[in-house]
C-alpha cells in the first residue's frame, strides 16, 4: 500500500503533548501543547528563581480524496512526529454507483 508522510519537528515533545484527528471537513488537524515548570529553591523554601513555559501548536492539513482516512497512524520519535497517509487505491477512491430502488 502507497503512503505518503507528514513530519512535524517536535524537540522534547512526547506523544502525550500532540492530538492527531480529522475533523468534520475530513481535515487532519494536529496540535499540540506543552507546559513545563522549572524552579530552583532556596533552602527555607523560598524560591531563587522559577520558570513557566507554555506552548500551543495548530495545523490543519486538506487530505486528497485518496487518502484512507480510517487508517492514518502517527507516532513521536526522536523529537519528532510522523504522521502515515495510507492511500487508497483507484478502485477503492472511485465509489461504485449506487442504484436506488423506485417504489
């Protein structure tokens, strides 16, 4: 089966920081979001110096017809995230015709 590839430059992401999901328009939509905290304390408690960091991340992505959307598969490696298009083959993106019946 043909694929095609999505890679998204992810450094110190996890796979728990991206949602990978088409939505209503059949579009693949990837996003991600990350907080992390970082503090050095003094000894009685106080705190020398204290770091937030947020990130928020969207794309949204209009897949061809092709593209077999119940078998999209992603993974994160190496920091980072690669997204598998499984394509479907041309008698499978040509839908037979349909006959409806007249009653």
């Amino acid at each position: 089966m043909e694929t095609s590839k999505v890679e998204l430059a992810a450094p110190g992401m996890t796979k728990e920081d991206f949602n990978v999901r088409i939505d209503e328009e059949n579009n693949l939509v990837i996003s991600m979001e990350k907080k992390t905290e970082n503090k050095e304390e003094k000894k009685d408690g106080r705190y020398l110096r204290r770091e937030f960091s947020y990130s928020k991340f969207q794309q949204t992505m209009i897949l061809p017809e092709n593209v077999d959307k119940d078998h999209i598969s992603a993974q994160v490696e190496n920091g980072v995230l690669n997204i598998e298009l499984p394509k479907l083959s041309e008698e499978e993106v040509k839908k037979p015709d349909r006959t409806i019946e007249v009653k």
